[in-house]
C-alpha cells in the first residue's frame, strides 16, 4: 500500500503543477479569444471592414484553452456526470463502479491520445492556417504562416493530460476499494477564502 501512497502523491504533485501551468495558459488564451473576437465586432460594425485573422486566432485560442482547462475539470470532477447509481450504493461497491468507469475512459483516452497525434503529424497538421502569421522580423517585413499542426497539439496535449489525471483517479479509487487510509486531498481552489 506504500508503493500505491507514494504512486498517488507523484501524479497529484505533477498533475497539480502541469495543470497549474495549463490553467494560466488558458486563462491567457481565454483573454486573447475575447480581445481578438472584440477587435473583429469593433473593425465589422464600427469600421465596416472586418478582419481576415480574428475569427481563426480565436478558434486556435479556444482549442488551446479547452484542451488545457478540461484536465483540471476532470480532476475536481467538475464534468458533468449521472451520479445517482453511485451515490445509492454502499462505499466498496460505489468505488468499484467508479474504478470500472474510469477504467473504460483510459481505454477511450489512450485511443484518442493516438488520434490526436495523428492530428498533429497526419495530412491535415502539414498545412498552414489560412489567415494566422506571426511576425519573423523586429520591423515586420517578413511574416510566418502558422501551421495547422500547432492548433492541433491542444487535441493532443488535452487528452495526455486527461489521460494523467484519470491514471490518478484510478489509484486513488484502488486505494480507497481496498483501503481506509485517507489520501491527500485534490485542491479545489486556489485563493484562499475561495470555495
């Protein structure tokens, strides 16, 4: 059981940081989607000239701050989710059913994990996005399209850390089916007074 408490604090140390990380990253794309979705409404019905760009960098932003925020929902069980068959059966019976759910969705995980790397590395991940550059140059005389490719790693990346949550979700499950042994508690928030 030493060997499971030790497995359960490494994965909730790194998914707590790497999702850490995830979530300021979103939080930054969330603020880019909405300045540039601002920008397009402001130069479409103010201008009478929209934009070719906003529109895709928004997309990209929200893909991005999808993959990285859906990790931490999954971990604090903020998805939604049928729990009334769980919450009417007693304890170990209760676990076992989750285990078993959480043991389907690895399966599904690790699937999508594969389709998500074909993504990026396939035929549609070679192209260049249609309207997306980011300057190459101080003074802006030269420009880089950006590549599909980029956009479709938040598939990937989203589910790998989907993918180590649920790894967490199913030890601590395991522990808690054959064990009473309390476990170090998943934090829910990150302000202090916040519920």
């Amino acid at each position: 059981m030493v060997l499971f408490d030790g497995l359960i604090r490494l994965l909730s140390w790194i998914n707590e940081h790497l999702l850490k990380f995830g979530r300021g990253i979103g939080v930054v794309a969330i603020a880019i989607m909405v300045a540039v979705t601002l920008l397009q409404v402001f130069c479409r019905y103010v201008l009478g000239n929209a934009l070719p760009w906003p529109d895709e960098a928004a997309r990209f932003c929200m893909l991005w701050m999808t993959g990285l925020m859906a990790p931490t929902a999954f971990r604090r069980g903020g998805f939604v989710a049928i729990d009334v068959l769980p919450s009417l059966l007693p304890g170990r019976v209760a676990n076992l059913l989750n285990l078993l759910l959480l043991g389907i969705s690895l399966v599904v995980l690790v699937i999508a994990v594969q389709i998500g790397w074909k993504e990026v590395t396939g035929l549609g991940g070679r192209f260049a996005s249609a309207s997306l550059y980011l300057p190459t140059a101080l003074d802006f005389s030269s420009w880089y399209r950006i590549p599909r490719s980029w956009m479709m790693m938040s598939i990937f990346v989203g589910v790998a850390l989907l993918v180590l949550v649920n790894i967490e979700l199913i030890l601590r499950n395991f522990v808690r089916l054959v064990s009473d042994r309390p476990l170090p508690p998943i934090p829910l928030a990150e302000t202090q007074g916040a519920e």
